[in-house]
C-alpha cells in the first residue's frame, strides 16, 4: 500500500478514530514529545525564517502543495523500493 492509499483510507475513518490515529502517530515520534524540549538553536531557525518572511526574503506556499508534493516523492520513493 503506498502511503497516499494509506492516507485516503485513513480519511475515511470516523472522526474519533481519525482522532485515535494521529494521536497515537505524533507520540510515536520521540521528538514531539515535550514540546518545551525545542532547542534554542531551532528557535533561532524559527525567528531567523520568520524575519526572511516578514522582509519578504523568502517566500512560502501553500500547506496543500507541499503535502502533494511530499505524497508524490514518498509514493516514487516506495514504488522504487
């Protein structure tokens, strides 16, 4: 199953296990764990990135086309694999 089939399932489960699912896929990663564990130098990522936008410096898009794109990359990935 390619991850964008995984998705689409996922999308047809009700709200609550929906819900369930991210809950139990965001605390299988280690690194969300405590948020207030943010290193000072990714804070200073944050506010550098957030200057560069303000300055119009650096652009952004839009969250719809990056998880497109990521979906894309991921299923050529495992179709390779």
């Amino acid at each position: 199953m390619t991850f964008t089939e995984l998705r689409l399932e996922a999308l047809k489960l009700p709200e609550e296990e929906r819900s369930a699912l991210a809950e139990s896929l965001i605390s299988s990663l280690d690194q969300f764990e405590d948020a207030a564990e943010v290193s000072p130098a990714w804070v200073a990522e944050i506010q550098r990135r957030e200057g560069l936008l303000e300055q119009g410096k650096m652009g952004a898009r839009p969250m719809d086309d990056v998880l497109d794109e990521l979906e894309r990359k991921l299923d050529e990935r495992h179709q390779s694999a």
